[in-house]
C-alpha cells in the first residue's frame, strides 16, 4: 500500500471536489496555457500545483491515493480544464487517464512504487516515430529485457515521472512479433526528441520519447495486454474500453464551451458594419450562437448517456458479479458519442470562429487558439471522422472493426 501519508493527502483535498478546485485555479490555468504556448509544453510550476490538487490522481483507485472518479466525472473535470486552456486540458486528460490504465493489470508491487510519489505522472509515447531512431524493438536480457524504440506523441514528458511502452508497439527480435511484456521505465532512462511542433495543441508537449538500449528490469513490466479490463480493481472505468476515448471527446467539448464564451465576449464589443450596432445585434450571430450552444448541448449528452450506460452495465467489480467487458449493443453508441463529440464541437468552434471575422484570426484572440485546439482534437485517431464510416458499416451487418475488438480486450 501506498504511504498513509499519500491517502491522507488525498483524502484532504477530495474534501473539495475537483470542479471547485478548478474554479480556484483559472487564472493559474490560464497562464499555464499562454506559457505552454510559447514553450511547446506544460511548464513545471503548472504541472506541481495541478499534482498538488489531484489532476493526475483522481482516476486512480483510493488504495493508490486516488479519488476513483466515474466516468462521467472524469469527463466533467477534463471539459473544465478544456474549456479554460485546450493544451492544459489534453494534459490533465492525458496522464490522469494514463495513470489509471496501466494500474489495470499492474503488480501491486509495483502500483505501489509508483503511485507512492505524490507527483507521479505516467506519459506514453505510442505512435509512430518522427525522424530518425533507434527502432521500435525489445530483447531479453536476463529476467528483464533491453528496449531500442522511440514513439511519438508523449503528451506531459517533461513532468512525466514513468514512460509506459506496450507491448503492441514493439518488436521481440529473436521472434519479429510483438513482445511478451509492457514496460514501465522511470525518468532519467528516457529521452525526448523535440519533434512536436503543432499550431493545434501546441502547449501539450507531444513530443517523442526514446530509449536506446534501455534495459527494463522484472519488477519494472506489465504484461502484454496491460489494459485488459481489470479483475484487480472495482471501478467500472478500468473494465472501461472506452477510457482512453472518451476523455479526448471531453477536450473538444471543453474546448468549444470555452469557444462560445470567447464568442459571447466578442460579439458584445466587436463593432458591426451597421452604424451603432455590435456583433451581438446581428440575426446571423444569434442564429449561429443558438447553432452552438444547441450543438454542444446534444453532444456532452450523447456521450454522457452513453458512458452512464456503459459503465451501469459493466456494474460492481467481478468479483461481486460485475461484467469484464461490455456487449457490443452498449460499447458502439459510446464510441460513436466519442466521435461524433470531436467532429461536431469541431465544425461549431469553426462557425464561430468564422462569424466573429477577422478578430477571430488574430493571436490575441482565444477564439484563434481554440479554432486551432479544436481541429488537433478532432484529428486524434481515436475519435476522428472514420469512426462514422467505421461504426456505420456495422448497421448494415458488417463485422466490427478489428481495432474496436483489440479495444474490447485490449
């Protein structure tokens, strides 16, 4: 277990709930975003005062110091975050929602040893590497094994204290098929390759990790389908296949609430072509701003429904008779909610955008920033526009996607 001091800590602050602590901290939010902005990544003062209020914990069982949220509070802490600065959001989704996958199949040895940093923050770089590198391969070495890979998109690096590599993604050498084991390794035998250089999330840090001949120890892997549904833990979310989607759908709605609040502020003081008048007093700015809001509305419920019922479903633990995965009947409608969240909050923060006219294009104003956040958002594979075609084809009785039952079992 955990140190008592750690569960202490926790169960101080979950004596405020995460949205009041939020509201305490958006102007601090706020800075963090326009300094991440020129940085390319969250700066650390931001990340230690975000740790200190449980931003990376709160998916995190209770045992581990965690809050154990829902998924539908988890989605309402990331909208949030979102709403106030995009880049700090995709980081607050991103290594609270890490932190709670790789606990799902992890030693508790070893949940202990890393969770009992309060700072603990976990980043993954799993996608394709950008320029050159060592390979994305693993030997064994021993009882452990020696990694050479480098993966892309590592949201939170330069305040990660783990980097997490799964299996999947990485070579065995002596077989050509992926490894038998996931790896966990700590800072300081991970390096960052400066490749993230994006307009659309831009203070997210994304950047590559790396690891040339970096050897893993026993105590330090996972095993290979490490984000299986949990028999471990009782939480829903980590039987949740939908974990890693639905946050990211949870930034693009945060992201366009903070775009139609951008646009109310503008349209009340950008003057109009008609003498006397603003923004504001134009037909085609109420119209557009009923759009908006009415657009939001539907997709936040869609995905709330759907995850209500998802993780209802799934029920108590397993050991109290709870399901490990879900029917297909209730996974598909919460990875179309995901989807269709991303996309349609994505053409709105557009219209906006474009309503408010050349203001809108300028680098002072917010709306330019999140036109740019919620495009980034949108063409994150997991909840890009594919998933319409892909989850469409299944209404006419094609067999689902391999990537969604891969996602089932993970």
């Amino acid at each position: 277990m955990v140190r008592p001091e750690i569960l202490e800590k926790s169960r101080s602050i979950s004596r405020t709930p995460m949205l009041q602590r939020i509201a305490g901290m958006t102007e601090m939010l706020s800075a963090a975003g326009d300094e991440a902005q020129q940085l390319r990544y969250l700066p650390a003062w931001a990340a230690k005062e975000m740790a200190a209020q449980g931003f990376y914990r709160f998916v995190l069982p209770i045992a581990l110091g965690g809050e154990n949220l829902t998924a539908r509070q988890q989605i309402e802490v990331v909208e949030a975050v979102s709403a106030i600065d995009g880049s700090v959001g995709w980081c607050t989704h991103i290594n609270s929602e890490i932190n709670g996958l790789v606990v799902r199949k992890m030693d508790l040895t070893l949940a202990d040893k890393v969770f009992d940093d309060w700072d603990a923050l976990v980043c993954s770089g799993l996608g394709p590497p950008n320029g050159p590198y060592p390979g994305r391969t693993a030997r064994r070495d021993g009882d452990g094994w020696r990694l050479n890979y480098q993966g892309s998109f590592a949201s939170g690096y330069m305040n990660a204290t783990w980097n997490f590599v799964m299996a999947a993604v990485c070579m065995d050498e002596e077989t050509g098929k992926p490894a038998e084991a996931s790896f966990m390794v700590p800072k300081g035998e991970f390096e960052v390759v400066d490749t993230w250089d994006t307009a659309g999330m831009r203070g997210s840090g994304s950047h590559d990790v790396r690891m040339a001949g970096t050897y893993v120890p026993p105590e330090h892997l996972l095993p290979a389908r490490p984000l299986a549904p949990s028999d471990i833990w009782d939480s829903p979310t980590l039987r949740n296949p939908t974990h890693a989607v639905y946050n990211k759908s949870a930034v693009a709605l945060g992201v366009c609430k903070g775009a139609v609040n951008s646009f109310i502020e503008t349209a009340k003081v950008k003057p109009s072509r008609a003498a006397g008048q603003t923004l504001g007093d134009q037909a085609q700015t109420h119209y557009r701003l009923g759009e908006a809001r009415a657009t939001l509305m539907a997709a936040r419920a869609f995905v709330m429904e759907t995850q209500d019922a998802l993780e209802a479903h799934l029920g108590p633990g397993v050991k109290d008779g709870g399901r490990l995965e879900p029917e297909w009947d209730v996974f598909w409608p919460a990875l179309l909610a995901c989807a269709h969240a991303a996309q349609a909050t994505r053409h709105i923060v557009g219209i906006l955008n474009n309503t408010a006219g050349t203001t809108g294009a300028r680098m002072d104003s917010p709306l330019e920033r999140q036109l740019r956040d919620a495009q980034q958002a949108a063409n994150h594979a997991l909840i890009s526009y594919r998933h319409y075609e892909e989850l469409g084809k299944t209404f006419l009785g094609f067999e689902p996607a391999a990537n969604y039952m891969e996602l089932k079992r993970a």
